[in-house]
C-alpha cells in the first residue's frame, strides 16, 4: 500500500485554483502603473503573474512571469487585461478582465 502524507504547505498549493486577483491601473506621466491586488481568502502562497493587456482582442504588450505583483508598463491603448498565474508545480490560470465604465470587471 501506497502512503501519501501532505505538509500544510502542500496543501495552500491545492487552493491555487481559488486565488483571486484583481488590477488596479494608474495611468501616470506616459506609463501604466498595474498593481494585482489579491482579493482571495486561499492559503495558498503567491504564484508567479503575467499580465497580457488587449485592444480589440488583440495582444499589445505580454509581459514575463514575476513574482512581483506590480507590472509598470510604457503608455499603450487597451481595454482588457488577462492574469495569468503559475504555481510552484508549473501549473496555470487564467484570470480575464474588461474595462465597463473605467473598472475592470472579471469576466
């Protein structure tokens, strides 16, 4: 018989699913300053983030995952915003938003 034990530590991982992030956007001085605010009760620890930012359903500006919750970008047009998490197994989620309104609303 096969035995399995999970630290405390193994088991924030399984709440990854139910990290919850949300971004706030500063336009400031020719830049966009995002910062992913974590909204979620999960335990689990912080993954790493990538954001992707679109106009019209195409891509402007993809960054590189980091572990940083704050992405300060040059100026570009967008009106939706794509978070992508990775955990420390390599496994991914995706978190899309909208803007309605001047607020980003998950969709």
């Amino acid at each position: 018989m096969l035995k399995f034990s999970m630290g405390a530590e193994d088991l924030a991982w399984n709440d990854f699913d139910k990290k919850k992030f949300v971004p706030f956007v500063v336009e400031n001085n020719g830049s966009l300053d995002i910062e992913l605010v974590d909204k979620s009760s999960s335990s689990a620890p912080d993954p790493e983030l990538a954001i992707c930012l679109y106009k019209d359903k195409n891509i402007v500006v993809q960054s590189s995952y980091q572990r940083s919750r704050k992405f300060d970008i040059d100026y570009v047009d967008f009106d939706s915003i794509k978070i992508l998490l990775k955990d420390g197994f390599g496994l991914t989620s995706e978190q899309f938003y909208t803007n309605i309104g001047g607020r980003y609303i998950s969709l």
